[in-house]
C-alpha cells in the first residue's frame, strides 16, 4: 500500500510517498531532510497532534492553552472534554500547568490573566 503525504515539519511542504506492508512501513521518499522521513513514519504508525483550546477561569474569562507536547491523534476528542471540564484559577502566566498529566502531556497556558 502506498500513502502520499505533505510534510508538515518545516516550510518547503515536501511530498512525501510511503509505501507499506502490514502496518510498517518499508520506505519514504520525497523528503529533504531526516526530519521529514521521521515524520512519515510517525505519521503512517502512531500519529500524534498538539491539541490548542481554551480553559475557563475563575473569574469567567477563558485562558488559551496548548498540549505542551503532541498526544496521539485518537485522544484528542477527549483531551479536549477534560479541558472543556476544568477550571484555570488566576493569576495564570504563559507556561503554567493549567492540567497535569493528558495523555502523558500538560496542558499549559499560553497567555496571562491576572
């Protein structure tokens, strides 16, 4: 089986062409550079994603949050209900644990709110 992809690594978008046996794969082409095969790879046997959303405050505010590392694609649904159940109490800087431990990633805040 063969699966075309567009790398999403860095900004040249390479196309990249893998070809795969029984869920591995066997070989990448199109990439310029190391990270693109990483990526093909990655992509075709676990796919992961960094989730982004919005937290509510205490206050009533929302607070912009990120994964602070990709979770595997299949998660993401449901990363995002605990997000959407949690409450962020102030004062929050960017980078703080907003929820610790989603699919083995933080969600972390990515603005202030005082």
């Amino acid at each position: 089986m063969k699966r075309t992809l567009t790398c999403i690594v860095c900004p040249l978008g390479c196309t990249l062409e893998v070809e795969l046996d029984k869920g591995n794969v066997i070989s990448v082409s199109g990439n310029t550079c190391v990270r693109g095969k990483e990526y093909a790879v990655t992509e075709c046997i676990s796919p992961m994603r960094t989730v982004t959303s919005t937290v509510k405050c205490d206050d009533g505010r929302l607070v912009a949050v990120k994964t602070s590392r990709p979770i595997p694609k299949e998660k993401m649904f449901d990363c995002v209900k605990i997000i959407n159940n949690s409450l962020a109490h102030l004062p929050i800087g960017i980078g703080d644990v907003i929820i610790k431990d989603v699919y083995g990633s933080d969600i972390v805040a990515t603005q202030e709110r005082n």
